[in-house]
C-alpha cells in the first residue's frame, strides 16, 4: 500500500509541475507534425533494498518516442529493459543471487528547467530537464520454481541533461529513481523495491526542434488600432456614397425631362483585413470591412479588384507562408462573394511570407489587401 501511494504522490507532482510549465511558455509549434523525437539510451542500474548484502549493477536500455508541445514541456512514451539482480539471505539458508528479467513500459511528462526558469534560445547549447510519471513493469523472477511473470505497478522520476549538437540531433545523460512493487516475493522482507540508474544516449528530432513565439499584447493592440481606422475610414465613405446618392435622386426629382448621366463613385484606396499568427479564419471586426467594402463594389460593377493575401515572413517556412497567405486570400474574396460581389469582378491570389509592411510590425502583415486591379 505504501508503494502504491508513493507512486501516485508521483503521479500528481508530475501533474502538477507539467500544469505550471505550460502557463510559462510564450512560444508554440506551428504545425502538429513538428517537435517529435526518437532516443535510445544504456547505461546501468540497482536495486536498493534493505535485505541486499550486495547491490549488483546491471545493465540498463531503454528506448523512446515523444512531443515537445513547446519549449518548456513535452510528453514521451519509453520502453526500457534488462536484468535486475537481488544478492540476499531473507528466508534462505544462505545468501544467494537472485534475478529478474524486467521489461518497463513509462509515460512520462518532460518539463525543462532551462527554459522554464532562463527562457527559450534557440541556440543554448546545454539544458537541463526533469521528467516523471507512472510506469507498468513485467517481471519474471528466477527464484527457484518460481518462475511466473508478473505485471507490476511503478513510477519514476528523475534529471537529465541534453547537449545540442544541432536542431536535429541531441545527446543526453539521464539518472533516475524509482519505486517499484518486488517481484521478489517472500524474499523480500518489503513490498517494494527503490531502484536507482543512469543512461546514457542520444536523441533525433524529426525535422528540427521548430518553434515561433506568440505575438505580444503591443503587436495586437496595434493591429486592432488599425482596424478600427479602417473601420471609420470605410464608414465615412459608405456615408459619403449614400449622400451623393440621394442628391442624384433629387435631382431628378426637379428635372423629370432632363437625362442625368449617374456618377460613378470611385473604389478609393485599398481595405485591409488583418489576421492573427498562423490563422486564415475572419474575425467579426473583418466581416464588417468585407460587407462595408461589398455595398461600394457592387456600386461599381465595371471596376475590378484584386485580393491580395500576405503573411509574415519572420514566421515559418516559405511553403507555410504561401499556402496561408493564400488561404486568407480565397477566404476574404469568398466572403465577398457571399456578400452579393460578382466572381467576375474580383479575382484573388496569395503573396506568400512578406517583410513588415507598416510600422515595422508582424502583426500588421499578416493581411488581405482588397484594392483596385491596374
């Protein structure tokens, strides 16, 4: 029983610091497919058990697959194996080696103490993390006759240090702790084994640890003043275009006979929809530039527009910034479309990942440009 509430005491501290790492963090992976790794490690490890008149060191390997879902935590899977030797006289006539054959199935919850605690850097080259979590042993123990396997409960946990040697690959220096049920039975005065090891290895992240960091509340707070610009400059000219309107209705109205040519109202200067990092969905404040920028269009069937998409270039990979500028790109010219504009008066196309366009901001180039076609 004590075992049991050790391990789950485990449990919930891994829990727990996993919870507090995530609220640190300030970047994020761009693409679910990015972050993921394969390790493989040896080393050694003992059991410590107070029956053992001598704690043997046997070989230890483990191997693993996992996500780092940002900088500062991430989660694996790990399989690890091998011997474990118990060298006692508890209940034996004389002292004597026994062994048991162990394969270790972990979950485990990463959490690293250099970005948690020092921030992020790409290129740090040394980091220290901690990980923990619960664990399922099978065992077979060769004990005399008995040699049943067993399924047995454990966690672990413990600190490991990693050298960069790139984006890709990563060697690592682990030591590890753990409680563990006894398959050693009536030889074993306690229930529970403590088992204390080291690995070393190496570690291959597929295609590169990729991270980019969340645009901040001045970035965002900007872009929103933007669109409230637009927003007022749109509404004086629906204004503007409403009142000529009517003066034209007037005049007609005094001169019934007389043949009054309609002036065209201009498309005038180009409308801007902005959009948050890594998304090409359209927010309410865009809707009301699209259907305000919708009425002025269908005033004026002759005229052709262009819808231009852009994303910003310091985020992601060129491919990524193409296909996402295009994406916001069809997604306005869809909405205007849906607003009652014809297909035949706007075209659309995406400019890819573009440089700070105003004010020396990400945030503002992350946008679709309606304007003029020349």
């Amino acid at each position: 029983m004590k075992s049991k509430l050790v391990i789950l005491s485990l449990m919930l501290a891994g829990i727990a610091t996993i919870a507090t790492a995530q609220t640190k963090s300030r970047y994020y992976a761009e693409s679910a497919k990015d972050n993921y790794f394969i390790s493989v490690g040896v080393g050694g490890q003992m059991i410590v058990n107070p029956n053992a008149s001598d704690n043997s060191i046997t070989p230890a390997f483990n191997i693993s697959v996992g996500k780092l879902i940002n900088p500062v935590w991430g989660v694996r899977g790990m399989v690890s194996g091998f011997n474990q030797k118990l060298y006692t006289a508890y209940n034996l006539e004389n002292a004597q080696e026994l062994k048991e054959t162990v394969v270790t199935l972990r979950a485990e919850g990463l959490l690293n103490l250099s970005s948690a605690f020092a921030g992020y850097n790409p290129d740090r080259k040394v980091e220290a993390y901690a990980f923990m979590g619960p664990a399922l042993q099978l065992a077979k123990a060769q004990i005399g006759e008995d040699d049943g396997m067993k399924a047995l409960i454990s966690g672990s946990l413990g600190l490991g240090a990693a050298y960069n040697i790139n984006s890709n690959w990563a060697l690592n220096l682990e030591v590890r702790g753990e409680v563990a049920e006894s398959a050693f039975g009536d030889y074993s005065e306690t229930v529970a084994n403590g088992i204390v090891g080291a690995t070393f290895g190496a570690t291959y992240y597929f295609g590169g640890k990729k991270f980019v960091k969340v645009a901040n509340e001045a970035l965002l707070a900007a872009a929103n003043g933007d669109i409230k610009k637009y927003k007022e400059l749109l509404a004086a000219e629906q204004s503007s275009h409403a009142v000529t309107k009517d003066e034209l209705a007037k005049e007609r109205a005094k001169k019934p006979v007389e043949v009054v040519k309609e002036v065209e109202v201009a498309y005038a200067g180009p409308r801007a929809i902005f959009f948050t990092i890594g998304s090409a969905k359209i927010d309410s404040k865009g809707m009301v530039n699209i259907n305000l920028a919708a009425d002025i269009m269908k005033a004026n069937p002759d005229v052709k527009y262009v819808v231009n998409g852009y994303a910003d270039k310091a985020t992601g990979s060129a491919k990524t910034n193409q296909r996402i500028s295009e994406k916001r790109a069809e997604a306005v010219y869809n909405a205007l479309i849906k607003a009652g504009v014809s297909e035949s008066q706007i075209e659309w196309k995406g400019l890819g990942g573009q440089a700070n366009m105003w004010d020396n901001s990400r945030a503002l180039t992350r946008v679709v440009v309606i304007e003029k076609a020349n």
